[in-house]
C-alpha cells in the first residue's frame, strides 16, 4: 500500500499515511503543494527509506518516489491500494517527529506571511499541529525565520523557499518563549513608535499585508479548470453527452501525458544522448532518428541528430533529403564562425539538414567515397562546444569501433547513454562485449544509468527464451530496459516518415524516450 494525497482545492489538501490522514490549508494552490511535498520528503526521512506516492491534482494523478535526501522523481503507475489513513486497531499513530518543528504560531513572526496549517488527525495537540507544515510551505519557516532575523521585510522574502522546502523542513529552531517573542518585535530604536509590532529597518505596512503576488495567481490558475479525457470511451461519453458525465482520462492516457511531461522536462543545460552498439544492422541509425524525432515532436525542435560516424555513416541518408550535401567535416572547418559571439543558429542551415514537421536538425557524417578524412576525439570534442550553443539535446550516432577516438569522446560526453540491440544473438553479443569493454576502461558509471532498448527486427516469432536472456543480462547492467516493436516503415531504409508509423511503434518510442529524458 502507498501513501497518497489529494489537492481538494486551491488551499486544502488531504494527506493519507498508513497510520493517520493530515490535512493541509494554505493561501494559495502552489504553498499547498509545496506543503504536500514536503511532507512525504519528512515521512521518507523518518521512516529512513524511499516512499511511493500518489498525488491527485486538479483531476491528473502524480506517481512519484520519495527519496530521504528530498528528491521527488517519476514513477511507473502501478495497481497498489492506497492508505486508508486510519491506524490499524489496536495500534497508536506514531508521534511524529516534525512537531517539533512547527511554528508558535499559524502567523510568521515579524513577517505577516500566513504560514500552512496542518491539521492531523488522531494525534498531537491542536497547538503543535495547526502550522507544523509551515515550513514546508512556500512561504517556509526558514523564510520567517530569516525575517526575524534580518534588516527588512525584503530579505526575508529572498531566502529560499519552494526549491528548498524540505531544507527547511528539518533545519533546527529554538522554540521561543512569548517573551522573547515580544522583546522581538519591540522596536530597537526607543524613538521609534511600536505601532503594529513594527521594527526597526521594517518594510512599510502595505507590503507585509497578505497580498497575491504574481506567482500566487498564475499557481491558483488552474484552481477551476477540470482535465477531462481526450481520449478512449471517456472522451465518447463525454461527447455523447454534450459534458454532462466528464470523466477524467484513464491510466493509459495519464501514464501518456506523464511520458509527454518527462520528454518536455526542463534542462539544467545541453544535453548528449549516445547511442551505441558495436555492430552494424544493430538499429543504432534508426533509434537515433527515433529518439531525435520523438524529442522533436513533443519538444518543439531545438534537437539535433549528429551522425559520429568516423568516416562515414548512413543517417544522412535516413532523413528527408536537403539541397546541399555537407556534413561534419564542412562544419568543422567553418567552425571559427560559429565560436563568434554574433553567430546565429540560422547560419547552421547550410550544414545541417532539417527534418520538417519532425522539428529536429541532422548533421551527416562524411559521404565522400574519395576522401580520407576523419572525425578525431579532438574534432568531436569542438563540434560539441560548438553545437551546445545552439541545441538543447544531441542525439549522437556512433560507429562500430570501441577503441576510436572519437567514439570514446562522445560517451565520454554522454549525458545518457543509450546501448541498442535486436532479439538476435550476434547484435546481443556485440553489446555485452561493449558493457565489459565500458566497465573495464572505467565507464562503469555510464553503463549503470544506461537505458537499454531492444527492437524487433522482424516479424517472425522471436524466440522467448533469448528474450529472456537478453532482458535478464541488460537489465543487470542498465537502469532500465525498453522494447519497440517491428516497424514495416524501417524494413526499405527510405526517409523517416513520421505519419507513416504504426502507432504501436510511435508509442513505444514516446515511452523509450520519455525513459530516457528521466536521465537527463
């Protein structure tokens, strides 16, 4: 069973643990999620293990992990019953140890900032649980502890508060007396009125009164707006009568708009994701137009598709064709230009092919016969810097050889690292003699966060006692393993089509993807 939560309004929420149910109130929707988080960050923290979660909001439902160290990541849904918020008979709620955190009083001292209250039932006093969750909120203890303490209103307000709530949360106080309360909020200068507990250095009275602000009302926008189902027989029954029954979407459609929500995740920086396998025909060209086109198209572009190839590869020739034919090479002795404070990403047309609606950019590798020019580590490594300056991810293709130069500087450089394979036994060998090769040149990390995907090269039956072999082996090296099914649009090596793809395969791509972004 898991724990769970459901925002019931822009100011309340409800808390069910296994053995008690908290309620929460606050002035706005956003402290009141802040609030919500917090508190499964504190539960994780006294119960010393991770926690799963369910958080209901606004009609959408939210599985998450909870980590002691405050970090709250995606899960997969699953079937487990949720908490009934009751302790089992015979059986006392645990006296819990963030009480001892709560604030004296629901108003922040000196500050006039409403802190949350949580009210729990079936223990503790109504002192100690009216604004225990204060400093999970948006508006933390910390924040009012820091207006006790600082020259002006102004400050209190820049101390951290909603990216560092469980900080927060567990950061020692001193409980004051009322006493010192009042010594604190009398004036230090004897001429100065005491007039509204006002101090010394204080802001004017306007700015502490409970005012929204900006963030306030745009947190608050959805407090009236219900997420109906956009698909299935929902979404009929919706239609069928003209809104009167609008059920919200089903598991499949949240777990869809939850794998939409993590591929369009926002970035610390640029980011690298390289696909690799050691041997030809092993689906690395496709999965790189796979991963890059998916990106694309719930991205909105800014998504680059770079074939690493030492000398030449085919993903130039996998995409919609340009009118010109440079490549890397052509790139890489124009880069001056590019290093130059007033380039512009419009100049990169020239050398990159766009991939229309699928909203991402190629850059081939070298296609001349004649030549014998090649990518070094060194060559790789200033495209790179270069082309962080005008991309947010680059899907990197790479070749066959584990020992190239620039085949070591793009896992080197990868932010997520993606090792492909069929259900066949000569692609799954070639990638296990590459994970060993990883780990024994020190790449073992690399591997360990790795995000395996294995296709389907043909119709045919696939044997299932390899499949099992295959998903028990990388399964014990990745973090997680994925599977796309054959895809007849792949079978003739013509340009991607993004319309012509089953939407089996569009949708375990979406999943492949969405896995993968969780890297980044």
């Amino acid at each position: 069973m898991i724990a769970h939560a459901r925002i019931t309004s822009p100011t309340t929420a409800e808390i069910r643990f296994e053995d008690r149910t908290e309620q929460i109130h606050g002035r706005t929707r956003h402290e009141v999620r802040e609030a919500v988080k917090a508190a499964f960050i504190e539960e994780a923290r006294e119960e010393n293990r991770d926690i799963d979660v369910l958080i209901e909001d606004s009609g959408t439902q939210h599985t998450l992990r909870v980590e002691p160290t405050g970090r709250i990541a995606p899960r997969d849904a699953d079937d487990r019953p949720l908490f009934s918020g009751e302790a089992p008979e015979g059986r006392r709620p645990r006296a819990r140890r963030r009480a001892r955190h709560a604030a004296d009083s629901p108003i922040a001292p000196h500050t006039g900032e409403h802190a949350v209250q949580v009210n729990r039932e079936g223990r503790g006093s109504a002192a100690s649980a009216q604004s225990a969750r204060s400093a999970a909120s948006a508006h933390s203890a910390a924040s009012a502890h820091s207006a006790a303490t600082a020259p002006s209103a102004r400050s209190a307000q820049s101390a951290p508060s909603a990216t560092s709530a469980a900080s927060a949360s567990t950061a020692p106080s001193a409980p004051r007396t009322p006493g010192e309360q009042n010594a604190a909020q009398q004036p230090t200068d004897p001429a100065q009125p005491a007039e509204g507990g006002a101090r010394t250095g204080a802001a004017p009275a306007d700015s502490a009164r409970d005012l929204p602000t900006l963030q306030d009302l745009r947190a608050g926008s959805d407090a009236t707006r219900k997420v109906h189902a956009q698909t299935g027989w929902r979404r009929g029954l919706r239609k069928a009568t003209f809104g009167a029954i609008a059920l919200g979407p089903g598991r499949a459609e949240r777990e869809e708009r939850d794998e939409i929500a993590m591929i369009r995740k926002q970035l610390s920086g640029p980011k690298n994701i390289v696909v690799v396998n050691l041997k030809g025909g092993a689906h690395k060209t496709t999965s790189v137009l796979m991963i890059a086109a998916t990106l694309g198209m719930y991205r909105g572009g800014s998504v680059l598709a770079w074939d690493n190839n030492e000398t030449r590869g085919t993903l130039g020739w996998r995409g919609i064709p340009s009118d010109h034919t440079l490549t890397a090479l052509d790139l890489l002795q124009n880069l001056p230009r590019f290093r130059r404070p007033d380039a512009r990403l419009a100049d990169l047309d020239q050398f990159v092919r766009r991939q229309g609606d699928m909203n991402f950019d190629i850059l081939a590798s070298d296609e001349d016969a004649g030549s014998s020019s090649s990518i070094n580590g060194r060559a790789f490594n200033e495209l790179d810097a270069a082309l962080s300056r005008f991309y947010r991810i680059k899907v990197i293709d790479t070749g066959n050889n584990v020992r190239a130069s620039n085949w070591l500087a793009a896992v080197e450089s990868a932010d997520q690292l993606v090792i492909v394979s069929t259900v066949r036994e000569d692609t799954f060998n070639a990638a296990a003699w590459m994970i060993d090769e990883l780990r024994a040149t020190g790449h073992g990390d690399q591997v360990d966060n790795a995000v395996t995907i294995l296709s389907q090269s043909s119709r045919q039956k696939i044997d299932h006692v390899l499949h099992k072999r295959l998903v028990h082996h990388f399964g014990a090296h990745t973090r997680a393993v994925m599977e796309v099914p054959f895809e007849q649009h792949f079978v003739d090596g013509t340009n991607l089509d993004w319309a012509r793809l089953a939407p089996a395969t569009r949708e375990a791509w979406r999943r492949a993807t969405a896995e993968i972004a969780r890297g980044l």
